[in-house]
C-alpha cells in the first residue's frame, strides 16, 4: 500500500508547487514558533489553490483555544497537529481531523497510542533533525494508523519505512539545506525514496 507523504514547515507558494509536483499528499503550515512560523495571512494565500485533494495541516505546539480558533477561521486546516495533550482542552470543530503527536520517551503510553485513531510519532522535539525510535515506532504501527516523523530524511527513508512500515511519513528538517530553508531537489528525493520503497505488504 501507499505510504501517505506530508512535507511540513513549507513557507512559499513555489515551495508547495515543488511538493504537489514530486507527489506530497499533505502540506504542513507551522503556526508555533519556529524558523518555518508562517502568519495566518500568508498560509491562506499559499494554500489558496491547493487542490483538494491535498490535505492542509495546522501544526501548532500547546496553543490557547484562542490561537486556534484564530487558525480555525482564518486558515480552515483540514487536520490539527499538536500534542496528544492539547486535545483535551481545546474545542476542536469535528470536521478537522485530529493528529495526535507523540512523543519519543519512557513515559509515552502505548495504550494512549492504541486508543486513537490516527497519531504522529515524533522525536523529543521537532523540527531538529533528532531521529525517533524505529523499534517502537513499529510496535506503535501495528495499533493505529501511525505517521512517523523525527530525523527522516531521503538517505535513510527507505529502511524506515521496511522497518516500521507507516502509514505515513512527514519530514521537514530533513530537506532543508539549512535550518528553515527547504530545498525542491531533497523534496523530490524524500517523495521519490518513499514511492520507490512503500510499504513492505505493497502488492
């Protein structure tokens, strides 16, 4: 089956042209602070033509119901990315899809992992290049639909995903040719590695 691609953190309309191109099915628009922070503004106007197929995601870090419903009503995401602990204080419209992010450490609940329906796995923190923990991010893949994140990047996406065979891949610090700079040939390259190896019950 296909492993389903979200390049995160993109910051210009020639940026996401070259992601819709190579074959990206989600962009990711950073709302938390961040070289990659976009305004609202400018989030509308970059993913004012994206087609619709293409999933927009709010990725955000621990924001007030006030941040959010601000993204809400001025950006319309179709999913809201943020700490698996933000969705118990946050009213969040049920048209939005909910991505749960966990965290890479002892204490992460697997049970928690199992509960919902779709979650991000992710490095202590994000953004950074830090590669998250394959071997339990394969346990974790086996009890929901998981999105592996965290030091992914073109050279070793192909043994993550025959390791942890995801649901899906987001990479952001891994094709930048420096921190919040990203570059359209390691776009291509990620999306290429990842339809070249897909996942390993691909028939």
């Amino acid at each position: 089956m296909a492993v389903f691609v979200k390049i995160c953190g993109l910051t210009s309309p020639e940026l996401v042209a070259a992601a819709l191109e190579a074959g990206a099915d989600a962009i990711g628009f950073v709302f938390a602070d961040s070289p990659r922070r976009v305004s609202v503004d400018l989030a509308r106007n970059i993913a004012r033509d994206l087609p619709a197929h293409i999933v927009k995601v709010a990725v955000m870090h621990h924001p007030t119901q006030t941040e959010w419903d601000e993204v809400a009503t001025g950006f319309r995401p179709d999913w809201l990315q943020t700490e698996v602990a933000d969705f118990a204080r946050l009213t969040v419209d049920a048209r939005v899809v909910q991505m749960p992010v966990f965290r890479d450490a002892e204490s992460l609940d697997a049970d928690a992992v199992a509960a919902v329906p779709q979650a991000l796995f992710e490095a202590s923190v994000s953004g950074a290049g830090q590669r998250a923990n394959w071997d339990r991010a394969a346990e974790l893949a086996l009890t929901t639909r998981l999105m592996l994140a965290g030091g992914l990047d073109p050279g070793n996406l192909a043994a993550a995903i025959r390791q942890v065979s995801p649901w899906g891949v987001d990479v952001s610090s891994g094709v930048e040719v420096r921190r919040g700079v990203k570059d359209r040939d390691k776009i291509a390259a990620f999306i290429e590695a990842t339809r070249s190896t897909e996942r390993p019950d691909a028939g």
